[in-house]
C-alpha cells in the first residue's frame, strides 16, 4: 500500500487490499467499484463519479487482462497510460487504486480452471467474433469481484452484452443481492464517437471515418419502423463498408436479451448494435432505439 498525493491509495496486492476494505466495511462503510484496463477517459471518469455518488468510497482497478483477448496482437497494441491515469483518478477523487501485476491475479497462472455458464451471450455477437473473450472476461471480473466485494459495481454501457454478462455473473456467483450493478452511460466525444480506450490507436483519417458508426446508429434509430429489418440491417452494413469498415456486425436485437430481431412488433425495445475495423483497430458501440422506449 502506498498513498499517492494527498488523497489516493495504492495498492499492488490482493491481500493488502482485501484487508484494508473488510476494516473500512466493518466501520460501515460502503464500497464502490469500477473495474477498468486502464488507458482512463472522460466516460471512466465518469463511472468513478457514479460510484462515489453511491458508495461511501470507491475503488478503482487498472489491470489489462490478457485471458479476454482472443487476438494476441490486440493484448500487445493495448493501450498503457499508467501515470496519466493515476493523475486522471486522483484529480477524479479516486480514494483506492488497484493495480495488481498478473501473477496477483492469477496466482495459479492463466489457464482457465471455471466455465461460465453465460448461455447465449456466449454465442451471440462479441461472443462470436471474439471467442473466449467473455469466458476471460468473467475468470478477470470473478477474481476482483471476490477481492473488492463491492456493494456496487459500476460498468459502462457502452459494453452493452459486456453488462449483461456481468449481470449474470453475480447470479453465477449468487451475488445478486450482494453486489448491485449499476450502469453508466456511453460518454461521446462532440462528433459522437463513442469514447473509448481504443480510440487513441486511430490515425487522424481513421478517426474522422469513425464517426460514421454514430451517424449509422442515429440514423437506424430514425429510420426504423415496426415490420421486417432485414433490409435496414443488410443497408446499414453495406453503408458502413462504404464508408471504409470491415464490418463484424451491424445488429438490431431485443434490448432485454439481445436475442436478434428480424420482425418488429413496433413494442419490443431495441437495441443497435455495431462492431466494425478501421484498418487495425476494431470498435464497438451501441444505441438503445427511443421508438421503442416511449
Ligand atoms: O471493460 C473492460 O475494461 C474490461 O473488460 C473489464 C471489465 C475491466 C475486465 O477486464
């Protein structure tokens, strides 16, 4: 444990924090989380808010999980910004970072010992494109989880199936009345795009061309009406290729189970979904269709 400025703490191993929040939840204090790989931004901020906002203090973790990854050179390209987002988090009022080493985590190495039962989120979407990548993403946020034991875990939606993974995670766990999931709002940047960590890895003319998932999401979100969607779906795509993407996929699914929509009753809330490449760098984002919601 180290403390860093005038306000934060540091701590690198799993034990030393685990002790330091059972004496601060024995003096009745509640405890915020937010689980992050670092590479912070405005929309991380913005969650480390939330969770100070609900708890009486709030811990923050950095540590960029290497059994989510399912393309190696993704693992290796990401992003690492450790100073800066110490400064970020302390000018954030960030309490309590987190930033173990691998071995912390994975004391036994990073084969995976559990299965998640997590049913069609495994399949579905992210699941398919990125095989595993949940599988890891539940070993990295089961081990924090048992760490931190937050009455309130804060994630942002901009990770929509991520959410609902975690969601079902806590109930894998039997967590649910344990630990509350809260979710934050996606943070754009003034163009739309999405903020991300990823972002920072596009070249100024990838970075113009990615404004055109939010265009894309706006316009799906004006455009749908109840009926068949296959031929909004089949447009939305080709417009993105047009606009320079290798498309994973552009989806309009039921916003409850993300199970895709192919006819619209005009009722079932909606949610659309898109994961495109500019070149090397893959985004995701979604928007929750308002039609459907008033
Ligand atoms: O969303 C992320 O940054 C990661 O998937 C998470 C939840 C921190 C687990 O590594």
């Amino acid at each position: 444990m180290a403390r860093i400025g005038l306000n934060m703490i540091l701590f690198k191993h799993a034990n030393d924090l685990a002790l330091y929040l059972d004496k601060q939840r024995k003096s009745g204090l509640t405890i915020g989380f937010v689980p992050t790989m670092g590479a912070l931004h405005e929309g991380h901020l913005s969650l480390v808010k939330q969770a100070l906002a609900t708890a009486d203090i709030a811990v923050v973790s950095i540590f960029v999980n290497p059994t989510q990854f399912n393309d190696p050179a993704d693992f290796e390209k990401y992003p690492v910004s450790t100073g800066q987002d110490i400064q970020l988090l302390e000018q954030a009022g960030t309490p309590i970072l987190f930033l173990p080493a691998v071995s912390e985590i994975y004391p036994q190495g990073t084969d995976r010992i559990n299965n998640y039962d997590i049913g069609r989120l495994e399949t579905l979407l992210e699941g398919s494109f990125r095989p595993g990548h949940f599988q890891g993403v539940c070993q990295v946020v089961e081990r924090l989880l048992r760490i931190v034991e937050p009455d309130v875990l804060v994630m942002g939606q901009k990770d929509y199936q991520q959410c609902m993974v975690i969601s079902r995670l806590l109930q894998l766990m039997g967590w649910q009345e344990r630990t509350r999931l809260l979710l934050g709002p996606t943070l754009r940047e003034a163009d739309g795009l999405a903020m991300s960590s990823r972002n920072r890895r596009l070249n100024p003319e990838e970075r113009r061309q990615s404004t055109a998932i939010y265009q894309l999401l706006s316009g799906i979100n004006k455009d749908i009406r109840p009926g068949n969607l296959q031929a909004l779906k089949q447009h939305s795509s080709a417009w993105l290729v047009n606009k320079g993407f290798r498309v994973d996929y552009v989806e309009i699914a039921s916003a409850a189970d993300l199970s895709p929509v192919e006819d619209w009753d005009g009722k079932t809330p909606l949610v659309a979904l898109v994961a495109a490449f500019l070149n090397q760098v893959r985004l995701i984002d979604n928007m929750l269709l308002d039609k459907t919601i008033r």
